[in-house]
C-alpha cells in the first residue's frame, strides 16, 4: 500500500510537487524559501506551465480559505507575489487571471485581515510593468470592493481606519495599472468615476476621531502615515494628474453631485478645498474645462438655496483666480455672463419672494438677507478674478459689464411699473458695484482705451440720476480708472493742507495720449462735475468723491489749458453757492464752498505761483477767522457746524475769479479763458437722465439758452409743456403730414394734365422769387453790417443805422484770437 502510495506521488506533476513543497506542514514557519527558488527557477525555465502553477496555487487558495487555514493562505498569496515579480513572459497573462481570482477571493472574505492581505498583493501587482497587453481583463470588480472597502463602517477604530486605507491603496492600484493603458478597460467611464472619486472624497472629508488624539513623539510619524484623509488626497491628486483633455468632465462630475448630495456648499470650507486640490493637480490647460463645469452647475442650481448659490460662487472665484495663471481661454466672458445673469436672478428673487416669481401655496419662500450674501458674493468673484486677467481682457470685461447696465437713453428702455423701476435699480446698484471692483487697481497708460467715448458716455450718465448711492459708485469708478499711481487714498479726508508735500504725490507729466484724450472729453467731464455738485442729495461721501476726482484729474491729465478749466469750474461751484438759484440747503452750500477751498489750496500749491498761493492762503485764513463753516475742517466731520447766514457772503470770504485770472496770467497761464465764467451746456443726456420730468427740462433748457442771449431783458417765458399740448402736437403732425399727401398729388395731376405754357410761367414765377431772394442775400452779405456805435436816433425816436467801413468796426474782446 504504501508503495502503491508512494509510486502514485512520484507520478503527479513536476509543478504540483513543487508548489506542495513550498508549504510547511506548520504554517507558522512561513514559506520554504529553498523550495520556493527551485519554484521560481522551474517557472523561468519552463513559462508555458506558468498558467498551470497559478492555477494549482489558486486552488489550493480556495481550498484553505474554505478551511479557515489562514497561515497556509498567506503563503500561497507571498508565493504568488514572487512568481509575479519574477516573471514577465508573455504566458503572464494567464498567471495573472488565477492571480486575480485569488484576490478577488480575498476581498470577498468578512476577514479585514484577508481584505488587507488581497489589496496589498493587488497593489504590487499594480506596479509591475507588463511586457505583454491584456486584451481581455477587467477590473469593475475591483473597483466596486476598493470602493466599498473606502466606505467601511467596522465597530473597531483601528480596523476601519485600516479597511479604508486599503480601500483608498485599492484604487490607487487601479488607476495606475489602467489609467495609461488604452487597451485596459476605461477608467474614465462614468460608471468607474461615480465611484472612484466620491470614495476619495468621503475619506478626505470625515478626518478620524484618532487624528483628533495627541500621539506620543515616537508614535506621530506611523499615525501620520496611517490617516486615511492624506492617502485621499495624494490618491486624488494622482487621479486628477493623469487626466487627458476629454477626461476632465467625468472626473469632476462626481465631486460636483458628492458636494450636492452632502450638503456641503453650505460650509463651503471643504467644497474649495476639494477645488483648490482640482485646480492645482490638473494640467493648467485644462483649467478652463472646471470652470466651465463650475458654471453649468450655477446656471442648473439657480433655483436652489442662496446659500448653496453663494458656496458654488466662491468656489468658482477661489478656482478661477487659480485658472487665471495658467489658461482660461475662451470662458472668461462666459464666466462674466454666466455671473451677471445670477446676479440678475436673485434680484428677481429678491423682489418676488419666490423662485417662480409669484407666491404660491407650497412655493419657498426667499430670505432677502441671503440673496443680499448671495450677491455680495457673486460681486467679489467678478472682483477677485478680472485682477488677475491681462489689462486687454480686463478692458473688454469693462465694456461688457457697461453693457448690461440698464440706463435711461435713446436705445436702451427702462422698466416701467414700480416694481420695474425697484429692478432697475438694484440691477443698477449691482452691475456698478461690480463694474467698480474690476476697475479697481485697473492700470492702463493709455486713457482712449480705458475710457473709450462709448463706455464713457453710459457711465457719465448715471453721474445725472437721482440715486445718491449710484452716483457714489460712478464717482468711485471714474476715480478708479483715473487714479494710475496710488494716489487716492491720499486724498480719501477733504482738507486744506498748508503743505501737500507730506502727501508724498506721485506725479508725473501729462502724455501726449492723456492730453488728446482731455481735449476729447474734459468739457463732458467738466460739465457732469459741475451737475453733481448742485444735486440736493449729495451727503460727505460724495464730496469726498468729488474732491477725489478733481485732485486726481489735476495730477494724472493736466496741462496748463486742464488747470485753467478746473479752476474755472470750482469757481463756477463757487457761485452756485453764493447764488444759491437751486434753492440748496446749508449743508449743501458749505460743503461746496469748502470743496472749493481744498481744491484750489491743493492746485495752487501744484502749479506753484507764488502770488497765487497767497491769494488762496489769504482767503483761507480770513474764513478761518470769520467764517470757518466754510472750510473742510468743520464741514466734513461728524457733527459739522454751520451757519444759517450764508446769504450776502463779503468779498474777503470768496476767490475772486479776477484775482486768479490776474496772477495766473502773469505766470504764463491763459488769462483771458481764466476770465470767462464757466457755464455748462445741457444735453439730452440731462433730459434723460434727470429725476425732471421731459416738459421741465426742455423749459429748463430755453430758459438756459435765453439767458445766455444778448436780448436777454426781452425774455419770453417758456412755454409749459403737457400732456395735451404733447398729444396736440402728435394730431397736428399727423394732419400736416395729410395736407402734404394731398398737396403732391395735385402737383403730379398738374403736371400730368396742364398745359405746357401754364407749366412753363408757373416755373418762370417760381425763378424770378429765387432770384429776388438771392439778390437780397447778395446785397446783405456785401454790405457791411452795421456797427454798435454807428446806432443814431431820427426823428419820432426811431433809431437809423450807418453803415461803417469793416476796418472802422468795434468788435468786443470775446471775438479777438
């Protein structure tokens, strides 16, 4: 019997005696390494039985775990994880089938120490370089139980914490050995993705109670090493690295529903630490695919929470300025247009309560406070990433923000209605905001394309409204875009500085660019300063924007002709005081005089005229003495005190205009413009703009005009236009055009029916009244006109006109050049 036994051993294959012979009869010995090498040796030189050994090994695998022989199964997976290492043939490939059933066995165990045991040989293996391509292996398995693995939930701490870094390792294992591999299966699919990275994302966001423990000095490395949270997210990091262009979708799709199905927005803290982990492990020519997902996320949440809309906005804004280094390209006005029209929306939601613009039973109802947050938030984010955009993009963002501004002119209608109008508004107030943190810090050497005419045109306007806060924000942005050397917080207090020099001033000359774009529009920027200064609504902030603006036209774009308009425009602010024709209260009326004085103590002490400077310090120091409300130090401050006696203002307490004229014209300035008191033109800017109604400012405007005419005592009252006079005008258009209709068509019927000689005297007549009338143009033009002094009084006092000889006539000193 036993030799039958013996003979019948002798007479099983070479390879089974081999692998039986690696296996001590006590698995706590641990594998025979003498039998192991002959193995190996055996698995070299004959690699057609490599797939038979495997199969052999994975049996008895099963066999022992079935049995509950733990110590045999450890040796079974060491001997395999050397026959790997130590092959690399091309009959590999069917090894490598026994050796993944033999793992997926593992995984499958309730054993945590047999999980572990599986992934860690899985992991080896995924660091070997195949010489031969698999064409038929899959790995969904794999990626289901690593997963779960990820997730696990064991009573025991240290287990679990050991179960999920296998889990995370798993992974890890999976995308190295198929990420590069295109013959592998698709690791990118979405069905391998909505599990991979919401894995990775549920281990780096719930940090373990261990963590939270101090460890000893000698313990803190191994417990660094064994945090589940850092393994995530140099797992994730590595993920993110390897993904190629048309990867990129897949990959951040489940970080965006992970974020969404844990409420996660809200706290926001990890959402842009998840992003901040994106942006910089990705390629930086892929950054612009995240925001684009980014924002597809907005536009589908626009109807959620404002807080969940307010984290995936700062979100956006933390990755896009991360983007900005690298290649946004062509999303950087989506991203604007994408910001602006959610910033829209919450307007609407604001103002509605409700998400479907009309409360209804059932309907959310909107806190207006969160919406405020939301769109605070949406305001920074436009801020944040235009400073990190090149000044050419940083310019179109400018324009494309004006755009969408809604403004009252020819070709841009407002909303009627209350409501349209409280839309307007806020929409306004929102754009403005927006638009002023673009512009802040904007640089740009040349002010034509900072400010081009149809940009300027629309933020002029707003300068004109009725709303106090809107015209702040146009004042602020104007300054922003002036304001090249940091020169602003310089001039945040009004003051009457005896010497600026304290300022530290960077100045420098006015370019040749500067100056042309000042003779283009300074008389359009003039004029709307002059208009903001008599608005009744103007508190200190507005004067302080004024003075702003003033100061930085003064050092940023002027030359001599500038200096002699800017004087001459606060001394035309000046008069509005005095005169007082807009009815403005006293507050109104100090701080303008005080602003006129701290800009001319500021420009004189610029153009450095002596005589000038003690003019100005004169009247300064007699106001301080007689009447200091009309100064800026007890004007522009909390609690500012003033006089109800502003009427009848003596000489010694004003600037005179002829004083000025007369030391600046001795200094080389243009004394004869310095002169002329300045006077701004009205527009249909200002009769669309205006809180007035169309019929009062037109009446304004002919009352403007008739003053400034020399028959200025024989003034006609204007005419008050109303609604019937309107709708009286629009019938008689329509009869005129009728009477017109019918007077042609006779004048065809005639010439179609009238005989040739009533044809002909009828154009003979019309010739002869042509040329009586040119005669009469002729004789005007070659006769001179009559001169002023040339007036005499006949008979019946009836005055008689002498013509003079041109050469004789006396012409005012208006028409000298």
């Amino acid at each position: 019997m036993y030799g039958v036994c013996g003979c019948c051993g002798a007479l099983r294959p070479r390879y089974k005696r081999l692998v039986d012979n690696i296996f001590p009869e006590d698995p706590e010995d641990g594998l025979v390494k003498t039998n192991m090498e002959k193995l190996t040796f055996y698995a070299l030189s004959a690699p057609e039985k490599l797939d038979r050994i495997g199969a052999y090994l994975s049996e008895r695998l099963i066999r022992d775990v079935g049995r509950h022989r733990y110590g045999y199964v450890c040796i079974a997976m060491e001997a395999l994880d050397q026959l790997l290492m130590a092959c690399h043939c091309q009959s590999i490939n069917l090894f490598v089938e026994s050796f993944l059933k033999m793992v997926a066995k593992l995984l499958e165990s309730e054993k945590p120490n047999l999980q572990i045991l599986g992934t860690n040989s899985f992991v080896k293996f995924a660091n070997i370089e195949e010489d031969t391509p698999s064409y038929h292996r899959s790995y969904d398995f794999f990626v289901s139980r690593f997963s779960e693995m990820c997730h696990s939930s064991h009573d025991d701490l240290e287990i679990k914490t050991k179960i999920r870094m296998s889990g995370i390792k798993g992974l890890q294992g999976v995308v190295r050995k198929t990420v590069n591999d295109e013959l592998q299966a698709n690791i990118w699919d979405p069905q391998h993705m909505d599990k991979i990275v919401p894995s990775l994302l549920f281990n780096l966001q719930h940090v373990e109670e261990a963590e939270s423990r101090s460890p000893s000095p000698l313990q803190a490395p191994e417990k660094e090493k064994e945090n589940p949270a850092e393994l995530a997210e140099r797992c994730l990091r590595e993920l993110l690295g390897r993904a190629a262009f048309g990867n990129i979708k897949n990959a951040i799709k489940p970080v965006l529903i992970h974020l969404d199905n844990h409420s996660l927005w809200e706290p926001k803290v990890f959402a842009i630490r998840c992003f901040k982990i994106i942006m910089y492990s990705i390629q930086p020519q892929h950054s612009h695919l995240v925001i684009q997902q980014l924002l597809s996320h907005l536009d589908a949440n626009s109807r959620s929470a404002a807080t969940v809309r307010a984290g995936i906005v700062e979100v956006l804004s933390e990755a896009a300025v991360i983007a900005a280094t690298g290649s946004v390209g062509p999303t950087v006005l989506e991203m604007f247009n994408t910001l602006l029209r959610q910033l829209r929306l919450s307007i609407d939601y604001a103002l509605t309560g409700s998400y479907d613009g009309a409360i209804s039973l059932g309907t959310k109802i909107i806190k207006e406070h969160e919406e405020r947050m939301f769109q605070e938030a949406v305001i920074k984010t436009i801020g944040s990433f235009a400073s990190t955009l090149p000044t050419y993009q940083r310019s179109e963002v400018i324009l494309f923000i004006m755009s969408k501004v809604p403004l009252p002119s020819l070709h841009h209608p407002m909303e009627s209605g209350r409501t349209g109008e409280n839309r307007n508004r806020l929409t306004q107030i929102m754009l403005l905001k927006s638009l002023l943190q673009v512009s802040t810090g904007f640089q740009c050497n040349n002010m034509m394309s900072a400010l081009p005419s149809n940009f300027l045109d629309r933020l002029l306007s707003a300068v004109l409204m009725e709303d106090a806060e809107i015209r702040l924000f146009v004042l602020e942005i104007l300054i922003s875009f002036i304001d090249r050397h940091g020169n602003r917080h310089k001039f945040s207090t009004i003051s009457t500085l005896s010497d600026i020099s304290v300022l530290k001033l960077k100045v420098d000359k006015c370019s040749r660019q500067d100056t042309i774009f000042m003779k283009k529009h300074s008389q359009q920027l003039y004029r709307h300063i002059y208009l903001s200064c008599k608005e009744e609504t103007n508190i200190q902030r507005h004067y302080e924007a004024l003075y702003g603006l003033l100061a930085l036209i003064s050092i940023e774009l002027a030359n001599e002709e500038v200096v002699v308009d800017l004087i001459r425009l606060v001394l035309a602010v000046q008069d509005v005081a005095q005169v007082n024709e807009e009815n403005l209260p006293v507050y109104n009326r100090c701080a303008l005089y005080a602003l006129g004085a701290a800009y001319l103590n500021l420009i004189s002490q610029l153009t450095t005229v002596p005589a000038f400077c003690q003019h100005i310090h004169e009247v300064i120091e007699t106001r301080k003495k007689e009447a200091p409300y009309m100064l800026p130090e007890d004007v522009f401050v909390e609690r500012p005190r003033l006089s109800q006696h502003l009427d009848g203002v003596v000489i010694e307490l004003l600037f005179r205009q002829s004083k000025i004229s007369e030391v600046l014209g001795g200094s080389g300035y243009n004394a004869d413009r310095l002169c002329l008191p300045y006077l701004p033109q009205l527009t249909d800017e200002d009769r669309l703009s205006k809180r007035k109604s169309i019929g009062e400012t037109i009446s304004l405007q002919v009352e403007v005009e008739s003053r400034n005419s020399p028959e200025k005592e024989e003034r006609v009252p204007a005419e008050e236009i109303t609604y019937e006079t309107l709708k009286k005008a629009i019938v008689d258009s329509v009869a005129v055009e009728e009477q017109e209709r019918e007077r042609r068509r006779q004048v065809v019927e005639k010439f179609q029916k009238a005989p040739f000689e009533e044809i002909a005297a009828h154009c003979g007549a019309r010739a002869s009244l042509l040329q009586s009338k040119l005669n009469q143009i002729f004789e005007i033009t070659i006769r001179p006109p009559p001169s002023p002094s040339g007036t005499i009084t006949a008979a019946y006092g009836q005055p008689q006109n002498h013509s003079i000889p041109v050469y004789e006539m006396k012409f005012p000193d208006l028409c000298v050049y």
